[in-house]
C-alpha cells in the first residue's frame, strides 16, 4: 500500500488549521486543541514545518506559529517533502538513487514517469484548497491522470 507517514497527514491537518485563520497566530497547544491531536504530536510536527518554510515561530508572550505564506501558495508537495524528504515511489525514482541493478533494470523509466505524475498532482493542490469541501462526485466520475507510458 503506498501512503504518506501518519506525521504528513497530521502536518497537513494543522496546517489546515493555520490555513483557516490567516494572519493569526497560535500556540502549540491552540494547534493542538483545534486538530484534535496531542500536544507532543504537533511539536514534533511544527520543527520540520518550520525549517521548510512554511510556518514561522514567533516568540513572546503573544508567541506561536502563524503561515509563512499564503495557504494559496503551499502546495501538497511541500508539506510532503518538509515531512519526508524528496518525494520517490521506489529508490529508482530518485535521480541519485543508489539501485544495484539501475543499469539493467527495464522499469527504472517507467517508475520516474509514475513518480512525475504524482509529485506533479500534489504540486496542483493547495492547502488552500485542502480547506474546501471536496465536490460532490461518484467515483466512476473521478477525474483520470493522462499518462503515456513509454514501451521497448
């Protein structure tokens, strides 16, 4: 099964929360009472999240975190990769991936294109758009990813 860590799926639940107040700033325990997640939990997440540049500490009696910029302006690829490092589905999709068998191997292509495909739909998302409710769609209606997969 291939799935983001439970932490990116919770960075991005707090990021939402951020998202639904611009401008304001809140506590780690504000964060962690208005996502419904432990209080240790969400400072684990804001350190990575920080050093990515997408929230910004602020110190003081009035502290806390607040976007560092628009919820617009955050893709889902950011919050993955401020998560869990360069986004590759198998080792071959990174391009300084260190595979044994990388000079013989006939899907090596084929898995960079996949991994393309999916980096490129969590760039088209917004946290901003994490916000909104999703449409009202049956699943034989989902939209489909055009993808052409190169052959020998």
């Amino acid at each position: 099964m291939l799935r983001v860590t439970k932490l990116t799926d919770y960075a991005t639940v707090v990021l939402t929360v951020l998202a639904a107040r611009p401008g304001e700033v809140l506590s780690a325990a504000d964060l962690a009472e208005q996502s419904g997640l432990e209080p240790p939990t969400v400072s684990k997440l804001l350190k990575p999240l920080a050093q990515a540049g997408l929230v910004e500490g602020l110190r003081g009696v009035h502290g806390g975190y607040r976007l560092a910029r628009a919820a617009a302006e955050i893709t889902l690829i950011e919050i993955v990769e401020a998560m869990e490092g360069p986004l590759a589905m198998t080792e071959c999709s990174q391009h300084d991936g260190h595979c044994g068998i990388a000079h013989q191997c006939g899907v090596r292509t084929n898995w960079r294109l996949i991994n393309d495909v999916v980096a490129d739909a969590l760039r088209g998302v917004t946290l901003a758009q994490m916000l909104q409710p999703p449409p009202h769609t049956d699943d034989s209606r989902r939209r489909p990813i055009a993808v052409r997969v190169a052959t020998r």
